[in-house]
C-alpha cells in the first residue's frame, strides 16, 4: 500500500513538471505577455523571430525592416489603447504597424552586417542579460514552430536553451561580466551566430556535447571569418 502511494505520488509531481514545461514552451505571445515581460526582453524578443524569418524563412514571406528599439514601443502603444486585441499575436500587431507605408522603416545609411545572421553571435548574446537571452530563444523558436523552419523541433525548455547557450560560449548566466577567455576569446567562439549554437545543441543534447569544429565543419563562411581573424 505504502508502495502504491509512492507511485502515485511519483506520477503525480511528474506529470505536474512536465505540464508546467509544455505550458511554459507554449505560452502564447500575446498582448497580455508583453505587457507583463521587460522592455528589454521584448526588444531581444523582435530580434530573435526576426533573425529567424530573415535568414532561415527563405518562403515568399513579407520581412519589414522597422527598427526594433522603436517599433517595440509602438506595438506597447497599441495593447495599451486597444484592450480589447491583448489576445492577439505580437507578430500580428508588428506587421500590421510595420507594414507597406509605414514611416518606421530603418534608416538607408544605417549600420550594415555581412554574414548570415549578423551580428546576433556571442559578442552581442555575452552583452545580454538572462531576461533579454530568453526573449531572444522565445522569439527565435516561436518563428520556428510557425514556419517549420529548418528545424522546428525544440524538446527542452527555452530557459534550458538559453542557459545552455550561455554555458558554450563560456559566459556566466548569473554574471554577464564573468567570461571563460579560453572558451570566449581564444577559441574565437564570440564570432558564432547564437542560431548555430542553438541547432547544435538542439541536435547534440546539450553544450559540452558540441565542439566548435564540428560547427565550423557545417560553415565554410565561419572558417573563413575565423581565419581573417587570425591574420589581423
């Protein structure tokens, strides 16, 4: 008897966990969670779906270019006057404010990246914090899961995701500041897209199961930066 109590105990809090994590990693992004997350995670938010849509969504899909620092507190505009549309989709009310015509575009003149993915690698992922790493991966795998783009099957929680993330690169989740040089700096892994660290660890089961080779073997483009680097 003591036994089956036990059991049904055991089965009890499992089920509890696992249900707490599909309802974390299928939240709804919507007007009621932006309101109730940080500005900052809600900008890093913009910028992971739409790294995603830009370089992984290669479908005739519209891509508005609207400076995100700026559009994130248009799009807070619009859930705080229109309380009645907090159930619809962020994304939503980001094309419908960033669409054809709008006067938010980004400026011809502005800063310009070259690579895939840009500048979102470990340089700008180390200057984050914890809050703005998860609106990152929350934005990033939310355009996954909606375009089924290129790999939408994320099993672990984005907290798991982003920790894992940070402990590749050799950054200190609790400690922005605090960074593994050999890791960060010398191994060069700063100039590695945090999409690519995100798919392979995905792919892998977790960061110390990914080499930096074995990224660099899959990105002939990384190897060449990598390769400058080291002549400079």
């Amino acid at each position: 008897m003591k036994n089956r109590v036990i059991k049904i105990l055991f089965f009890f809090v499992f089920t509890l966990l696992v249900s707490q994590k599909l309802f974390a990693d299928s939240a709804r992004f919507d007007g009621a969670w932006w309101l109730s997350v940080s500005k900052s995670q809600r900008i890093s938010f913009l910028d992971g779906y739409f790294d995603c849509l830009v370089n992984d969504v290669v479908d005739n899909i519209p891509k508005p270019d609207c400076p995100t620092p700026t559009i994130e507190g248009g799009i807070t505009a619009y859930y705080k006057t229109h309380q009645s549309e907090l159930g619809v989709e962020v994304i939503a009310i980001y094309f419908s404010l960033c669409g054809p015509g709008s006067d938010q575009k980004s400026a011809p003149n502005g800063e310009v990246y070259s690579g895939k993915h840009g500048f979102f690698s470990g340089d700008y992922w180390q200057q984050l914090e914890n809050d703005e790493r998860l609106g990152f991966i929350q934005g990033y795998t939310e355009c996954q899961k909606k375009y089924n783009k290129p790999i939408a099957s994320f099993t672990q929680s984005q907290i798991w995701y982003s920790t894992q993330i940070s402990q590749w690169y050799g950054v200190d989740p609790n400690d922005s500041d605090h960074v593994d040089n050999q890791l960060f700096t010398i191994e060069k892994r700063y100039m590695v897209a945090i999409a690519d660290v995100l798919f392979a660890i995905n792919k892998s089961g977790g960061a110390s199961a990914v080499s930096l080779s074995s990224i660099i073997k899959t990105n002939k483009s990384l190897k060449k930066k990598m390769d400058k680097a080291k002549t400079k």
